[in-house]
C-alpha cells in the first residue's frame, strides 16, 4: 500500500487548477474557474473549480472532488491507480508500506538528461551546430540541450547505472523491436528535454546530426507523455504568458530557443504535431491572446489555417503570424533583425480573417460555380463562430467575395429571428421583437433581468417596463401583438444569440462614450473601462453577462 504520509505529501504538491486544466477548459470566473462539467451534457457551465479550497463541484450533476478524485472519474481509474499517474506526471517518489512491493519512481528520465548534456559538451559536431544557429551557452544551459549517442553506448549507461529496462520502456527511453531485442529511441541526436507544466521531465525531443531520415523524433506516447497535450518549454514560459498574457506558438524547439534568447520569453511550440483540441486546455490557462507563428511555406500555411479555425472556433483570441522567404523566428534572431521580428509579432492576422482568406484563395472567383463554393464553404465556417462574430465578418466576407452582397451571405436559421430582423425597416424592430417575446413567453422575464434593463432600450423603454411588469391592457402591447411583422425570438438558444449581439453593441458604444468624458475620476474611468472590456471579450466568447 501507499503510505499515507506519501498520499499527504503529493496532495501538497498538486495544484487542481492545474490538474483539471489539462483535461477541460477553464474560464476564470473570480476567484474560481468555471467550465462545461466533464461528467454529464450541459450547455452552460455549471463545473467550478476552487483553488482555495483546491476542490472541484458540478453544480448541475453534483459530481465533487480534489484532485485525485478528478483524475479517478475522467480517466477511470481506481484509488491507487489515480496516485500514481499524478505522482509520475509531477515527478514524484511515492513510498509503500510493504518493501516487497516498494514501488519509487526512479529519476530515470533525469539521469538520463543530466548524462546527455555532459555528452553535449564532448561532441564538437552538436557543439558547432548549435553555436551555428546562434544559440548562446547561456541557453543551452537553460533549455538543458543535450547530445544522445549511439545505441549500444545508452543501452550500456542504463545498465551500468542499474536503471530499470521495463521502466526505460515505459518511459519511451528505449524500445524492443519485433526480434526482441533492445534500442535506444534516440540515437546521434541533439536532445530537448520536454517537461510537464510542473516543471518534470516526462520526454525528449531529438534533432538528427548525422543525417538520419527523420530530422526530429519525440519520445513515444506513454502514460506522462502524450504529445497532443503538451507544450515545449511552458514551464519556462508560463510566468511571462501569466504576466503579458500572450503566448507564441512555434513549430520547432530551436526556434523557441531563440526567442527566449530575444527575449520573447513567452514563446512555447508544439512537439511536431498540429495544434490540436487537446492542446486548448493549456493555451487557455491566463487566458493569454494566442499568436500562432508558423513558416510561410505550403505546409506552414496549411497548419496555420488548421490552427486558426481550431482557435476562432474556440473563441481565442490573437491571430497568425507567417514568416515568408524561407526565413523563420530563429532565423531573424541569429541576423539581428530583432526589431523587424518584434514588429511582425505586433501584426498578426486575425484569426478568423485568415482562415476566410485562405479559403477563398483555393478558388477561382471569376468562375461563376466557384464563387458559389467559396461562398458556402466561407458561410460554413462563420456558423461555427459566436453570434457576434458571424454578424461582423459576413460584412467582411462580402466585401471579399467581389459582387457578392452581404445580404447574401447567409448564416443558416439557428438564429432565426435574427437573420428576419435584419431584414425589416427600423432601427427599433429588435426591440420591439424582444418585448413581443416578453409577452408571449413571460417565463423568461427574471432570468431576463439579469442581464438587461428597461435603460439599455433606446426606443422603447416605456412598452419593455409594461411587457416585463405584465401590464397586458397597456395599448401600445397589444399593437406590438397584432403586428405580424414584429417576430417571436425563438428558443433559449436564439433569445440567447440575440442578447449577445445587442449588448456586445451596447457595451461597445457604452465604452466608446466613457473614454470621451471627462467629468469622471480617473481611478472611476479606468475601473469602469475595465470592467466594459472585461464583458465584450466574455460576450465575443458567447457567454452573456449579468449587469453587476
């Protein structure tokens, strides 16, 4: 068995913030964090996440817990089996009860990066190449890069140091191949040790010298390595992402290198995958704007149009950066054009603008039926996007779609009311359909009121109090009611879709006035500008916002 001191002294260590940010995305909400809950269906998020009391509750199916809990129900594992992985992923030594079955974890991986960066020093060969690319000794002892040798000279470390042959595989160390024998996973390589947000080395990365035909290769996927969760160097990272809330999401580990050299000390990369679902927890912790810098070649454009709808439709913010010419990050550094790469990295392109310029670029637009497909494949993406969004970029795709009006760019019927609106004269019709609502499903009215008031209508504040006080003989309600023209909002989904786009448009044009008066304090004005962004970025993200 476990000892308990053990049990005690990994809980210490383990924050559940962390712990369940790896596996669901968090939304800061106070003091706490909030999210859809993993364990049942729900639209609203009704899971908190209580760093204080580091405990979780679902507020809608009752499911609550520390950390270890969390990683029993979502993984599926019992009492000893959860301890376990969370000790691996942390790095942690548990203790047994019974020595027979004393179970520590080694510092296998450790030993092992500890003894490659010793090797790095001996081999000019990846000495030279480094120093090449501009990387100073100051970062290689940063970023702890190392030198793998060959195969038989590891496998003889391992068994020199008594280093356990079932764990090096486990662990993606070593392999065994179909004839049964044993190898080294890298060989003749420059090594990047990868760690967990913990700080814990959990694999490698390795990049050939000595031309093998894979120029890099991971560590292989294994219970504390899985490289569709995983960030290179976030653990260096995470302080500046925390503190400028921006993350630079690169493609390769020498190009993460040189940006921290730079000083973009906020720059992490995938590990030779694309961006994925899974890596959406991780970038959401700090809620940083995401900026995805990506080679401008073929293959660089392409994972960054993948990229970019992943993000929008995830309600990211931030935007694509692409480095044409054959150049990249590290590139700039090492030429000095230190500067030109901090203004690049000021630019990026939306993301939403990107993905629909990419789009439209695979077709002909002069060829009548490929405009057509542009069209509803564009319209395709935009349903996928916030209320609020698909209202401002179907003007946008309009204008890039020549001869295309805007009007023709048609988002589908999930919101019907709006879509129909829009087409009536009037600038009062929106109100006029939300009071007609009121009165035909009155309902609604209290949960309503937490998030709209008789003093955001511009036209028709004296019809709002008398629908939301159910003053049914009020003339002016009753022409509201025989007026075919005024349309129900429908569903919860399409009142909601509604409430977005007018208080996305009241608080923006709420915003735009107070930053011109001058009759408030400033500690006021900057509080109250504050709190306006803090609703348009949470309202762009397709949740609504109460009024306090």
């Amino acid at each position: 068995m476990i000892t308990q001191d053990s049990i005690e002294a990994l809980k210490a260590r383990l924050d559940i913030v962390d712990i369940v940010g790896t596996y669901v995305e968090l939304k800061r909400a106070g003091s706490s964090f909030k999210a859809p809950c993993p364990f049942h269906d729900e639209k609203s998020p009704s899971f908190v996440v209580n760093p204080s009391r580091q405990s979780y509750h679902c507020f809608g199916c009752g499911a609550h817990g520390d950390s270890i809990k969390f990683v029993m129900e979502y993984e599926k594992l019992n009492y000893p089996e959860a301890i376990e992985k969370l000790a691996a992923s942390s790095n942690f030594t548990l203790h047994y009860t019974d020595d027979t079955k004393q179970k520590k974890r080694s510092n296998l991986l450790e030993t092992l990066n500890e003894w490659y960066q010793k090797l790095l020093e001996q081999n000019k060969t990846a000495m030279d190449y480094l120093h090449e690319r501009g990387i100073y000794a100051s970062s290689i002892e940063r970023f702890e890069i190392g030198y793998a040798p060959t195969s038989p000279e590891t496998l003889r470390f391992l068994e020199q140091r008594k280093l356990s042959t079932p764990e090096a595989i486990e662990q993606g160390a070593i392999g065994r191949g179909d004839d049964g024998r044993l190898f080294a996973r890298f060989i003749e390589r420059i090594t990047f040790p990868i760690h967990s947000t913990s700080g814990a080395i959990v694999g490698f990365g390795g990049r050939t010298i000595t031309g093998h035909q894979a120029k890099y290769v991971n560590s292989s996927q294994s219970a504390i390595f899985n490289k569709s969760r995983l960030l290179y160097a976030y653990h260096l990272a995470r302080e500046a992402i925390y503190r400028r809330r921006e993350i630079i999401v690169t493609e390769g580990y020498l190009d993460v290198v040189m940006l921290h050299q730079a000083g973009f000390t906020h720059a992490v990369a995938t590990l030779g995958t694309a961006l994925t679902s899974e890596h959406l927890p991780l970038l959401r912790k700090g809620e940083p704007k995401v900026f995805v810098a990506y080679d401008g070649d073929k293959a660089g454009r392409a994972a960054a149009f993948k990229a970019s709808k992943l993000l929008s439709m995830s309600g990211f913010d931030g935007g694509v950066i692409l480095f044409e010419g054959g150049l990249d990050p590290a590139d700039m550094i090492k030429s000095g054009q230190i500067e030109q790469l901090n203004a690049l990295l000021h630019r990026p392109i939306p993301f939403i603008e990107f993905a629909l310029n990419e789009m439209i670029a695979q077709y002909d637009l002069q060829n009548f039926k490929d405009k057509e497909t542009a069209l509803h494949e564009a319209t395709g993406f935009l349903k996928t996007l916030s209320p609020l969004m698909q209202e401002e970029y179907s003007r946008y795709l309009g204008s890039k779609i020549s001869g295309v009006s805007s009007k023709l760019v048609s988002l589908g019927t999930s919101h019907k009311a709006h879509s129909i609106l829009k087409t009536l004269s009037g600038q009062d019709i929106w109100e006029l359909s939300l009071i007609k609502t009121i009165i035909e499903r009155p309902q609604i009215t209290n949960s309503l009121l937490d998030f709209i008031d008789s003093s955001m209508l511009q036209y028709h504040t004296v019809e709002f109090n008398a629908a939301i006080n159910g003053e049914m003989n009020h003339p002016r309600l009753n022409e509201i009611i025989m007026d075919k023209e005024i349309l129900v909002m429908e569903g919860d989904d399409g009142l909601k879709a509604e409430l977005i786009t007018f208080l996305s448009s009241h608080y923006n044009r709420e915003l735009k006035k107070l930053t011109t008066q001058n009759t408030v304090s400033f500690d006021l004005k900057s509080y109250l500008i504050r709190q306006f962004r803090e609703k348009i970025e949470r309202l762009k993200r397709g949740e609504l916002v109460p009024l306090t």
